[in-house]
C-alpha cells in the first residue's frame, strides 16, 4: 500500500477495508464514499476515507445508513 499523502485505487481501499472492488464501487454510489474521478479511475485519499468511517459509525448509531 502506498503512504498517506498519497492517492489510492480501488483495488488499495478494497484490501484497506477488506472488502471486494466492487463493494467500493456500490458505496461510492450508494453511501456517498469520498473520491475522486481522475480519467476513467477512482482515486482516494486515506484521511478521508478513515473521516468518512468516522462519519458512518458516528451517525448511525448501529443501523446501517
């Protein structure tokens, strides 16, 4: 995986989080995940995505959002 400061794929949030690529995809659309569209790819920023889980666990309260 590559250092904070820098942007991951897909493929590098998938193994982050342990989930498939195209979980990563779904939550893009359907929860809001924090991206970027460069060209054809998604790119993420760590710091977000970890702001991102913080914001989901927060307001959920349990239940999924």
């Amino acid at each position: 995986m590559k250092s904070d400061e820098s942007l991951w794929n897909a493929d590098d949030v998938g193994k982050y989080l342990n989930v498939s690529k195209d979980t990563i995809y779904r939550w893009i659309e359907t929860k809001q995940m924090p991206t970027v569209r460069v060209g054809k790819k998604w790119l993420f920023r760590k710091e977000e995505i970890d702001a991102w889980l913080d914001s989901m666990k927060s307001t959920s309260n349990g239940e999924e959002r």
